[in-house]
C-alpha cells in the first residue's frame, strides 16, 4: 500500500496537479465611507471640516488636508490592484484635488513609496480618483492609505479599494 500512494503522489506531481488545482481567484471590494476612514491629520484643520454620514466636507476658506487609511482582507490576497476616492465639488468653481496614495508604511521595515495625482472637480458634480497597479509598474499595493488637500466646497464621501483572493471551487 505505501507503494501504491508513493506511485499516485509522483503521478500528481508529475502531472502537476495539487490541491490548488481547483483554486481561482475572485475579486473583492471594500469601500468606506469617509467618516469612518478619512480624518483630519492636524488640528489646524479640523476646523475646516465638517463631518456628516455621507462625506466629509471643507466649509473653511481654503484648502484643508484630509488623511484616509484604507484596509482589505490580506489573506489569501494578491495585493490591492484599484483604489479610489470619491469627490463631489458642491461650489460654482471647477476646482482641483491633489491626492497622494501612499504605499507602504513608516517603519524600519521598508520605505513607503508616494503615487501623487491631481483630479479636476466642475463645479456641481463628482469625480472618482483613481490609482491602479499601472501607477506602480504593474505591481498591486500593500498597505495603501491617502493623503488629499481638499478645497473649500469639496467633500470626499468615501473610498474604495478592490483586490483578488484566492478562492476554491
């Protein structure tokens, strides 16, 4: 008998065929509303903001810095490959929002690596930032979090990032 499951394991793996044969990967969302994710980093800005269940919105008279920390499921994950943020521009203005996605974290562990974008908001409407593994040579990110300078009349209303898992049938 243990001839016969020595012969059946070489045939298997001779094959290449493991018990991830069946495995496929499956696309997962997260998204979070502002509230929850997106703060303030000073105090000097807190004052700017007013928070509310569906964004965060900058009432102060200029330009306000909001920090969004974002999270998803890291096991069995393949990285994140998408995230985005969500604007709406409630002024008479078309207006911009300079974002920066930050990768990585700030530790002796590595260094983070810094992906700047800005993002045109007309005036009356909503505009979704976006960074995807293209911004990153084609590799997905770790541990994402944003830093945007949100304008007066601008909210950001939330965030959502959107990465693969490995999944049996």
């Amino acid at each position: 008998m243990k001839h016969a499951t020595l012969a059946i394991g070489t045939l298997i793996a001779a094959l290449g065929i493991s018990g991830q044969a069946n495995a496929f990967k499956q696309q997962r969302a997260s998204f979070q509303g502002a509230v929850n994710n997106c703060q303030p980093p000073l105090p000097s800005f807190e004052g700017a903001f007013r928070k509310r269940p569906l964004g965060i919105a900058n009432e102060g008279g200029s330009a306000a810095f909001i920090s969004c920390a974002l999270s998803a499921e890291t096991v069995n994950s393949d990285g994140i490959h998408t995230v985005l943020a969500f604007f709406i521009n409630r002024g008479v203005a078309s207006v911009e929002v300079s974002c920066t996605l930050i990768d990585g974290l700030a530790s002796p562990l590595g260094v983070p690596t810094f992906f700047p974008k800005v993002f045109t908001v007309p005036a009356g409407q909503s505009v979704i930032g976006e960074w995807t593994q293209d911004d990153n040579s084609g590799s997905t990110f770790i541990i994402p979090s944003l830093s945007c300078a949100i304008p007066p009349g601008v909210e950001i209303n939330g965030t959502q990032i959107f990465y693969n898992i490995d999944v049996g049938t």
